[in-house]
C-alpha cells in the first residue's frame, strides 16, 4: 500500500556565480591567463592584456570584519629583479618553438644514413615504428617478421644495426638489454657486468652483494663499482625526445620581496592585469537580436571581472595572514618555518577552509630564498613543541645525508639521534619521512669502498 508524506529539510545551495568563483580561485595564474584567453575570444567586451603581470599591491591589509589586522607596507615601486611574464614566455615559444623533434624522427634520419637495401629499408622502418617514446621495442620480433614478411635473421640483424643508434640503449626489448647496450666496453670488469645485467639484474638491484659475490667472484667494493656505474645510465633512453609530455611554467601568483627596510607583497592577477573592459562596445545596436546578445555578453563579462576581484581578494587576505605568521621564513630562511594548519588560517581571516584549500592549490609563492608551493607554508606540528613537519622530514635527510656510508644509520638510530636534539619522532615516521625523501632502508643504503 502506498502512502504519501510531507517532510521538511534543508538544502544548501550556491548560486552560479558563487560556483564560477570557487572555480576561478582553484586555478593558478597561468591557467587563469590561457583560460581568460579563450573567454575573451567569444565576448567583445573583453580584451586580453598580454603586458607585465606585476601589479604592486599598496597598503595590503585584511578587513577589519575578518578578527584579523595585519597591514604589508609596500615602497610604491617594482623590485628591480625581472621575473617571467606572460608576454616573454609567449615570445619564447614563437621564438625557438616547443621540442617537436620526436624520437621516431631521430631514427628515421640515422636509418637513412644506412646503406640498407629497399626491403632492409622497409624492414628497419617498420621497427622505428614499434618502438615506444621510452626507447623499447614494443612487439615481438616474430610478430614484426610476419607483418613485414621477412626472415627472423634478417629481422634480428637490422635490429642489432638499430641498437646501434642513438640515443644509446633504444630498440632493446627488456630493461636487462637496454643496459647491457650502454655499457662502455672499456668499463672495468665489464664481462662479468654484462653477466650481472642478463642473469643477476634484481640481485644487484637489491644489492644482494653476498650472493653476487660467491656466484661471480667479485669482492663487494667492486659489486659497489658496478652498481654506481649502472645507475649512471638511463633506463628510459627515448625519454629525452618530444612526446605527449609538456612542461608547464611555474609562474607565482605572489611574490614577496624586501627593498632595503620594507617588505613588498605582489599578488598577481587582478582583473585590471588580465582583461581589459569596453562597456561602450556597439552601444548603439542595428538589430533587436544583436541587443539581446550584448546584454548577455555584458553580464557574462561582469561576473567574469566581479569573480576575478574576488579571487584576487582572497588571496591578498591569505596572503597577508601567511607573511604575518611565517614572518621568520621570510627574514632567516627555511629553517623558520613554523607549524600552520588552513583551518587556523581559514578561521584568522574569515574563510572557509575548503576556501583556504582553493586559494593555495597549485600556486606558488616568490621569496628571498626560492620559489614554494604556498602548500608548503601548512603543515602540523609534531610532539609537544609543535616541531614543523616539514623542517622534521628535512632533518632526517639531513642525518642520513651525514651519516657514514660504510655503517648506515636504522630508523631507529635516527630517530634517538634527533630525540637528542629535541624533535620526537617515532621509528615508523622516521620510515615514512625517509621513503618520501626517496631514501632506501638501513641495508640500502650502505656502501663498500
């Protein structure tokens, strides 16, 4: 039996336009930049700046209904120091152009060196064409033989001539052979390296010395030599050459700088920087649908700016908050960093934390001692005196950095070792501090001389 009933809840909802600028405020500047581009292109109103993006922020402070008060005096003048604009990385692509020479073009042009016959010819083209962005040869030979209709020898000898050509290490099938191709005959014990790669690949890796040592009589100082040496070469050879991958600029969307006594803040990428903004455009249309389609150009283009300011807004009053709080990190180094969370930052300054988290994702703050993530400037403390994370994670490198090599440090050691110097940390965060600095255990880590 169906029964029908009235209830009552609530639902919060954001407007469209609060929507839009929560999505204009996750985007780093350069992003921003390339998207206001292409809006610029479907409204007449809007016209993009392509000019510097420094605009100096006078007199930066943060609303007094915000609980927080912290003016940032600025001198009135840019800093000397030139930093990327829009406008010169533009340039520079035109200019030079982006790397579009690929590696199977490489190729090509070193197999046209080749005295190869016709058929060769086709057989070795045929072969660039399989092999992968990494260097690899990504079919089988039989299945190459079948598709160009030649023997397995002649298949394997115009391989062989392939793996001849640069970059060294391309056309190899298996990582075990893309090595062996870029070892230098004139290596030391270089017969039994080349055993070692084909047969003991794994072992080395894991430094499995004893077990070497005994199947190849090698002491293990000159396992160590081997080891050195094969990490000295490239695994992925083709990686060099163009491909799907593009590296993007990092371009600040603050800057923090100091001239002589005072502090200058910029946070880039006010509406006035980006676009600029025509109200008079065709104010006397020739066709009521031409009006229609104005207006709504006009409004799109206001809410565009009006979202702009704010996120810009946003960011100045972070920003203000962040010079205030890491105010040591910006006079004596990263070393002063100081334990900050976004949910202390969000309530100081009147925010949201998702807003918080919005403002800092991928940008990038400019600072006397380097260019950070603004992610960098949050993170917790760790055991009683609120120890920064970060500065925690920096001190075991730092340990191991040190340590003698011949007899490495456990996880256990270092973390006694820094409990010494007043940083609490356990043996298991010790470990994970340790893998996300990319550093091996204790047996890893040793070396033979």
């Amino acid at each position: 039996m169906l029964e029908q009933s009235i209830r009552s809840r609530q639902v919060q909802k954001m407007m469209p336009q609060t929507v839009y600028s929560l999505q204009l405020l996750s985007m780093p500047l350069f992003s921003l930049k390339t998207y206001l581009d292409h809006i610029a292109l479907g409204n007449p109103y809007l016209e993009p700046c392509y000019g510097n993006m420094e605009i100096p922020i006078s007199s930066l402070s943060v609303q007094e209904d915000t609980g927080y008060d912290a003016p940032i005096e600025d001198s009135g003048a840019a800093y000397p120091r030139p930093e990327a604009d829009f406008a010169f990385l533009e340039f520079q692509d035109h200019l030079f152009g982006r790397q579009e020479y690929s590696l199977y073009e490489h190729l090509r042009f070193q197999a046209e060196l080749c005295s190869f016959s016709p058929g060769e010819a086709g057989v070795a083209g045929y072969l660039i064409a399989h092999i992968g962005s990494t260097g690899y040869l990504e079919e089988s030979l039989e299945e190459i033989q079948a598709a160009a209709g030649c023997s397995n020898a002649v298949a394997e000898n115009i391989l062989r001539v392939i793996q001849t050509f640069s970059p060294r290490g391309v056309g190899a099938r298996n990582l075990s052979e893309c090595l062996c191709l870029q070892v230098d005959a004139a290596v030391e014990d270089y017969s039994i390296l080349m055993e070692v790669l084909r047969e003991d690949l794994a072992a080395l890796a894991q430094r499995k010395f004893a077990y070497l040592g005994r199947k190849y009589k090698v002491s293990r100082p000159r396992l160590q030599k081997m080891l050195d040496y094969v990490q000295t070469l490239d695994p992925r050879p083709g990686s060099c050459f163009a491909g799907e991958r593009y590296t993007p600029y990092i371009l600040p969307d603050v800057s923090v700088r100091f001239w002589g006594q005072q502090v200058q803040v910029q946070v880039k990428g006010d509406a006035g920087s980006l676009l600029t903004f025509d109200p008079d455009y065709m104010k006397e249309a020739a066709s009521a649908d031409a009006v229609e389609f104005l207006k709504q150009k006009k409004r799109e283009a206001a809410d565009l700016i009006r979202s702009i300011d704010m996120r810009h807004r946003a960011l100045q009053l972070l920003t203000a908050y962040l010079v205030d709080q890491q105010w040591e990190f910006f006079v004596e180094g990263p070393q002063a960093l100081r334990p900050m969370t976004q949910k202390k930052a969000a309530e100081a300054i009147g925010m949201h934390p998702s807003t918080v988290c919005r403002c800092i994702r991928d940008k990038y703050i400019s600072t006397p001692w380097g260019t950070f993530p603004l992610q960098h400037f949050f993170s917790g403390g760790i055991g009683p005196g609120e120890y920064p994370a970060k500065l925690a994670q920096s001190a075991v490198g730092a340990l191991i950095a040190k340590e003698n090599k011949s007899a490495p440090l456990s996880d256990l050691e270092i973390a006694k070792a820094l409990s010494d110097e007043g940083i609490q940390l356990s043996r298991r965060t010790v470990a994970k501090y340790r893998a996300q600095l990319g550093l091996g255990g204790q047996a890893m880590r040793i070396r033979y001389e």
